[in-house]
C-alpha cells in the first residue's frame, strides 16, 4: 500500500475539553431532565471531541409544543419576508464568521478533511442568503381572467411545524438545505441532527439566537432516532417532516407520517452512475471519477459509486482511474492537503470492506485498495481508495449504497445498454455522461432516470438548482425555488365581486 499517498497524523491540537451540546427547546438552553448524554469521539483520533445531552419523548415534545406556540402566537409566520430575511442575512454573516469553529467541529465528528469542511461552511452561508432573498420574493398568484364578478387568488402559506431530521455525512450543510427555506415559508421548526454529529447544529442554534431569530421558532433535540425522531415523525402537532438519511429510515418515516398525513420530504440514497463514452475527455472524466468516488470517502449520497464504461475504452480508463486514486491525499482530516478522511465508525467499515469481500468472491478484480488501513500516529478508521472492476449488475456492489471509498466498474456497447444500466438500480438521485457529443448528453439525460444530470462534469451544484431524487431517492425537492414551495400551503380564495351569484334555491 506504499504506492498510495498517505498522510500521516499531524499530531495537532485537539480541543482541550469537549463541546457539550444541548437541547434548545422555547429560547433556553438544557440538558435532557434525566441527564442523559451521548459522547463522540473523532473518527480519526479517537478523542472524545463531544458530549450531547439525549433527548427522550419528554424533550421531543416541549420542542413541539414550543414551535406550535411560536407558529400560532408570534408574527414570525404572518410578518412581513423583510423580517425574515434580515435574520437569515444577520445569521450568515455570523457563520462566516465562525467558519474554523464550526469546520474543526464538523471535522473532528465526522472525520471529513478540514479544508473542504471550511468550505462546506461557506456553501452554507450562502445558502441562508439565497433562503433570505426567497422570503422577500415569494407570491403567490392571481386569476384576473375569470369573469369580471370574480377574482381568483392564490396565496402561499407556511405549511406550520416542520420537524427537520438530519444525518451524519454533511451535518451543517444539510439542515442548511432545509431550515433557512422553511423559515423563510415562515414555518417553525424542531431539528434533531444525528446523534453522531450533534455539535455544529448547536452551534447554529447559538447563531440563530444571536441573529434575533424569536425564541421557539427553531428548537433543537438530540438524540437518538428512536425516541426522538420517532416521535417528530407521528406528532399530531408536526405538519411536515424533512428528512435527509437512508432509503431505509426514510420509508420507516413515511409510514410513521401516515397516521396523521403529515407532509413529508426524503432525500435519500443513491447508487449514481457515470457514463463515459469513448470521445470523451477521459483526462477530465477520470479525475471527476476520482473525485465522484472519494470525495467525503464515498460517504456521500451523491457519490459516483458506479461507472458505466464503453467496452473499447473501459481497461484504458480504469488504468488511469486506478494511477489517479493513488495520487489522492488520505489520512489525518486535519491536515489542509487531506482529500479523503476517516470513515464514520467501526460498524461502517466493516459493512464498507463485507461489500467489497463479497464482490471478489462473486468474481470480481480489486483493481486497488480493498483493505482496511492504519496510519501512523492515528487509531482511528481508514479504508482505501479502492477500484473493483468487472463488477456485473446482479452484484450487490452494482446496486447497493456501499457509502465508502469503492467504486465499481461496468461495461456497455450501446446507448441503449448505458441507459438500461444505469437505470437499472433501485435508486434515482444523480447521474453523469461524459461524451463530447452533445446530442449523446442530450439523450442520455433525457432517458436516465434521475433528478439531477451532470454532463462533462460531476457534482456541481448551486443554491439556485433544485436537488432531490427520483425512485428509491426520495420525493420532494431542495434548494432553488422548489426547495421553498416544499414548505409552503397552496390555497384558493375565490371572491365573488358583486351580488352576481346565481342562488341554488
Ligand atoms: P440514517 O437514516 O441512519 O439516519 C438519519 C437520521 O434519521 C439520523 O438523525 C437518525 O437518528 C434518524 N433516524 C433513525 N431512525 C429513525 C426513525 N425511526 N425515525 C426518525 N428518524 C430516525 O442515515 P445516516 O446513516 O445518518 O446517513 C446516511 C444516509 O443518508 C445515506 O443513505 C445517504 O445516502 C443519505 N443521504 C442522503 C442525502 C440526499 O440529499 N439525498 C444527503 C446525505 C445523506
């Protein structure tokens, strides 16, 4: 494994004490009334980095009660988006400004690489200015045209509490995803991050606080998903869930919502392909390959986990794939060069490598990588940058979330067989196609089954374009315009102008 680029624990400072994160329920501060607490450790170094007080049905429901309260007594559904706006700007500002606290945090719970943790930050922020400028421009719409003795309007409505479960993977920028476009709605929201990650969403707490954001209007509970987000999903006063996790919890919470018909949004898992054909720019495909795969050591829901490759070029290109990944920098998150950190937890890791042993007994080629990894000056979790190539469809690898550093390789001869492969997978969040004709894009875009579609290049994003899966990926949409209509009522006034109605009786 010498051939690999290894970096080393830089035996850098950790925080001295851990952060204690605490429920935020109606504007105070607490600790569960049983002092429960969780403790996490940094993947990588394995410090106790955090404390989190545990929250219980007794927690779960004053955040409810003080977020119905917030909803129905306070202006902060009914005021004017200017208001709204203006705290959403004040609390991105406020992130920038503690833009290394919070990466440190995100870094040392998570295990992801410091420096695109800062940037994760500043994806953020943006994202609560882009939320903000929505607050002040949504409308509704009107029908002028419906004779001249009626008006037809259509008013938007925040759709009221909205509980908003989050994962470990992107901790900040997830519920950023979510919660500045349902306070812009004018919703109220209870946020519960996981419990392996709960530090950075206390944090936003205290910078919402500090924005001036009322108090009840965003509650904060930690904890485990079953009491707590068990419990945000079946509330009589929750209206709707937004939820960011696995395929599996994500169907848990569409049965728990439907004794009551809350609404609910998913983004759930993917198993993305990358289609390459052979006039494409293989330089750039393989490096946006290389990225795909390991960016946030595969723990990505957008993770390029598949590559559907044309027959002619597939041995050429896994070559370069496989002399790229080597290049890649990975170990110690906390090293600014980092590219690839520390995998969540021992139980993850273990599921990462079982895909990848039973690949190989299936018949398939480690091309690179395959093990598990330790490194120097770190106790932590570490598996490598790993390319399984003959990989066929019927294999698990082809079509479940290994959500680790693996990329499998598939072959195709034809459009057709691209298509039917890539869409042959239960899920449907992103798909890519690397060619340099565009009418080869076009199709393929059209015919892959997939809410976003990158072509010549792979996970782009912007706070302007919609994201969400199709399929096993979820319903619904974030960010954009549609990521603010996700929480908004839709209602019709429909108003007689004039004693013009014809009676019934
Ligand atoms: P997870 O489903 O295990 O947990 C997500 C959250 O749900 C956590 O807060 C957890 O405590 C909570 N939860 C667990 N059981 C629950 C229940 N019964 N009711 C309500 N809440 C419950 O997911 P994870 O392991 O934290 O995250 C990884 C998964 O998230 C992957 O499948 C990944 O693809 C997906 N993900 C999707 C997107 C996307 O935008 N599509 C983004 C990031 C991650």
């Amino acid at each position: 494994m010498t051939d690999l680029t290894l970096i080393p624990g830089t035996g850098a400072a950790l925080p001295a004490r851990p952060y204690h994160a605490r429920h935020l329920i109606g504007g105070v501060w607490q600790d569960s009334a049983d002092g429960a607490v969780t403790e996490r450790a940094s993947p990588a170094h394995k410090v106790t980095v955090s404390t989190a007080a545990r929250g219980g049905l007794a927690e779960t429901d004053a955040a409810v009660a003080a977020a119905h309260a917030a909803f129905r007594d306070t202006d902060w559904a009914t005021g004017p988006g200017k208001a709204r706006a203006t705290v959403l700007l004040k609390a991105a500002d406020l992130m920038d400004a503690r833009i290394e606290e919070l990466a440190l945090m995100e870094t040392l719970e998570s295990g992801k690489p410091i420096s695109q943790a800062r940037a994760e930050m500043a994806g953020a922020s943006d994202l609560w200015r882009y939320a903000a400028s929505l607050a002040r421009t949504v409308h509704g719409d009107s029908h002028n045209s419906l004779g001249s003795d009626m008006l037809g309007l259509i008013l938007k409505e925040p759709v009221g509490v909205v509980s908003v479960i989050c994962p470990w993977n992107f901790p900040f920028l997830i519920v950023s995803q979510k919660l500045p476009f349902a306070l812009a709605a004018g919703c109220t929201a209870v946020v519960k991050p996981s419990e392996l990650t709960p530090s950075t969403t206390t944090m936003l707490g205290e910078i919402l606080i500090e924005a001036g954001l009322p108090a009840g209007v965003v509650n904060i509970v930690h904890g485990y998903g079953d009491p707590v987000g068990a419990r945000l999903s079946t509330h009589p006063e929750v209206d709707m869930v937004t939820f960011t996790g696995s395929t599996a919890v994500g169907k848990r919470i569409v049965e728990a919502a439907a004794g009551t018909l809350k609404k609910v949004s998913l983004e759930l898992g993917g198993k993305n392909p990358q289609v390459v054909f052979p006039d494409a720019d293989l330089d750039e495909a393989a490096d946006a390959i290389v990225f795909g795969i390991y960016f946030n050591a595969g723990e990505c829901c957008n993770s390029g986990s598949r590559i559907i490759v044309h027959a002619d070029i597939a041995e050429a290109l896994t070559e370069r794939v496989v002399a790229l990944s080597r290049k890649v920098p990975f170990g110690d998150p906390l090293h600014p060069d980092t590219k690839v950190g520390a995998i969540i937890s021992p139980e993850h890791q273990a599921k990462i490598d079982g895909y990848v042993k039973a690949a190989q007994a299936s018949g398939a080629r480690v091309a690179l990588g395959g093990e598990t990894l330790r490194l120097d000056g770190l106790p932590g979790e570490f598996y490598t940058p790993t390319v399984i190539a003959g990989v066929t469809p019927d294999m698990p690898i082809a079509q479940d979330e290994v959500f680790g550093p693996v990329l499998s390789v598939l072959t195709f001869r034809t459009l057709d067989e691209a298509v039917s492969l890539a869409n042959s997978a239960s899920y449907g969040l992103s798909a890519g196609v690397w060619s340099a004709d565009v009418s080869t894009c076009l199709a393929f875009a059209r015919q892959v089954e997939a809410g976003t579609v990158w072509t010549n290049t792979w996970m782009d994003g912007y706070a302007e374009m919609p994201f969400g899966g199709m399929k096993e990926s979820g319903q619904g949409r974030e960010l954009g315009r549609y990521g603010l209509e996700e929480f908004l009522e839709v209602k019709s006034v429909l108003m007689r102008i004039g004693k013009t109605r014809s009676r019934w009786v």
